[in-house]
C-alpha cells in the first residue's frame, strides 16, 4: 500500500508537500504515509483515491487496477 502513494505520488510529478497540503497535513505526516510509519485514515484513503482517480483497493494493493 504504501509503495503505492509514492508510485502514484511520482507518476504524477508531485512533491510529498504537494500532496501533504492537498490532505491538509504536514509533509512529516504524508512521509509517514508513504513510508509506512503511519496508518493512513480511512477519509485520506478516500481523499487520496478521489485525487488519484483510482479505487482504494487499488491503494491498498488489493487489486491491480
């Protein structure tokens, strides 16, 4: 999961302060996020997912697309 948000975080030529300031969080918070250091909520994962234009599954690696 957490390879995921940098992936798509990276394929979408973000910054982690970018993305942090989208979610309205620190970019410590987000890094903790990609890193795996936090547990991402379930309305970042929404918030995320909605950003992306993915499903959460796919964050949360349960599917492929």
């Amino acid at each position: 999961m957490f390879k995921r948000i940098r992936d798509l975080r990276e394929d979408h030529d973000l910054t982690q302060k970018q993305v942090a300031k989208m979610l309205n969080c620190s970019q410590q918070v987000y890094s903790n996020y990609e890193l795996g250091q936090r547990d991402i909520p379930t309305d970042v994962l929404i918030r995320l997912a909605l950003f992306y234009g993915v499903s959460t599954d796919y964050i949360l690696d349960l599917k492929d697309k």
